[in-house]
C-alpha cells in the first residue's frame, strides 16, 4: 500500500511556455545590469547576457553534471564573476539583497501554469491522508521561490515536506534529496512511498535506487521509461492509479 507520495516540480506539478521563461530571463538580467551598473561597472546589456550564458556553462560543467548544487546566494556571485571578475565582491548591501531579489522573483513575476490535473491530484491525495512531499532540482530559481509559488496556487499546506536541490546541495538522482523528504514523512518503508516525475534518469531511476515506487509522468511525445512501476499520463487519474501498485 502506498502511504506516501513525492512530487517532483517542473514538468510535474508546474510547467512553463517557452515565451514565458524568455520573459523571466530578461527580468533577471536586468536586475543583474542594474547590480553592476550601480557597482561602477559601465558594461553593455550583451556583456551582461553573455557573462549569464556563460555561467549556465559553469553551472552545468561544476555543479549540474555531477548531481550537486550551489546554494542560491552562490549561484548569484558565480554569475556576477562570469559577467565581470571581482563583480561579486562589488555588490553588497542593499544593492545585493535587490539583486536576489530581481534574480530569484521572476517566476513570481511571470508565473508557469500548474501542469493539467496537478491540483487534483495533490488535493485527492491529500484527502486521502497519503502524505505528500516535494522533492525536486531546481535551476535559476531557489526553492524558497517554488515554495511561495505553491502557497499562491493553494497547495503548499498539503505538503509535509519541501526538498530542493539549491537547499540540500544534492540534486537527483541523489539519494540525499530524497532522504531529506523521507525523513520528514516519518517512518516508512521505501516499498511505501512513490515518487513521480518527468525524468527517466533523475526521477525513474533516482526513486528505484532507493527503492522507491517510480512513476514516470508522461504526456506529449515524451518516451515513457521502460524502468518505470506505472506511468502517468493524466494527474487527476494518480490517486485512483495508485491501487495498481
């Protein structure tokens, strides 16, 4: 019997139109112009730009690649040292705490759509006193963002637990991000928990290492994984789906 869920967050519970991350990108980079404009640092908006695809290089190559992740206030220097060497250490005070503000809010901004049936789900389990967690990697945008995010769309009170990667330094398919979750669930065995994602490698395969039922969520021309306990093509049918298991 499964007595737990863990939802991953992009492409599971919320998704995003690709005009619309276009859009939050260039409220972060000018937030990032004005932080070193406002540090003496007379540079072009295409210098910002690029210093910023330059760090998603660094990002990928240091962290991303290897399953860890720097924390949000980390991220934030490395892409001003990307932009400008020793930029980091020019932004400080008010002019820092703006900038983490304008780097880490444009989802809130310019908010993603909860994916099809998400809502539903998450209440349907809920009600069902299946207990729910997040368990997630994020990317520009820090955990503590998702989880305003989740409060505005009514659904952060159904989660007993909140794993980010920026916040736990792991990232899937690590076993620690799930366990930061797990623990708070309470006692469990993995055999009673089931973690549903997007990935076939972070989510499928990350929530089987650990033993953990994988469920693969699917839609579109996405290839469900063949590694998968149950794949999900439609939220709103997961609680009902769950007696398969």
């Amino acid at each position: 019997m499964i007595r737990a869920v863990t939802f991953d967050f992009w492409q599971t519970l919320a998704d995003d139109a690709p005009d619309n991350l276009a859009a939050q990108t260039r409220l972060r980079l000018e937030a990032l112009h004005a932080a070193v404009t406002d540090a003496g640092l007379a540079l072009e908006p295409a210098e910002v730009e690029a210093g910023y695809q330059q760090s998603q290089i660094l990002l990928e190559s240091r962290f991303w690649t290897r399953h860890r992740d720097p924390g949000f206030p980390e991220q934030v220097a490395l892409v001003l040292e990307c932009i400008a060497p020793g930029a980091a250490a020019r932004v400080t005070g008010s002019a820092w705490e703006r900038l983490l503000r304008g780097y880490a809010e444009p989802v809130l901004r310019l908010p993603p759509v909860l994916c099809p049936g998400a809502a539903d789900a998450v209440r349907g389990l809920a009600a069902r006193g299946v207990a729910l967690a997040v368990v997630s990697n994020t990317g520009r945008t820090p955990g503590s963002v998702l989880r305003r995010y989740l409060e505005r769309q009514g659904l952060v009170g159904h989660f007993r637990a909140l794993s980010f990667s920026d916040e736990v330094g792991a990232r899937k398919p690590e076993a620690e991000i799930f366990r930061r979750a797990l623990d708070k669930l309470g006692p469990l065995a993995p055999g009673e928990v089931a973690h549903i994602g997007d990935n076939p490698d972070a989510d499928v395969d990350g929530a089987r290492a650990l033993g953990l039922r994988a469920l693969h969520y699917v839609t579109g021309q996405r290839t469900a994984s063949s590694r998968a306990d149950l794949v999900i093509g439609d939220l709103a049918a997961l609680p009902a789906r769950l007696a398969e298991l």
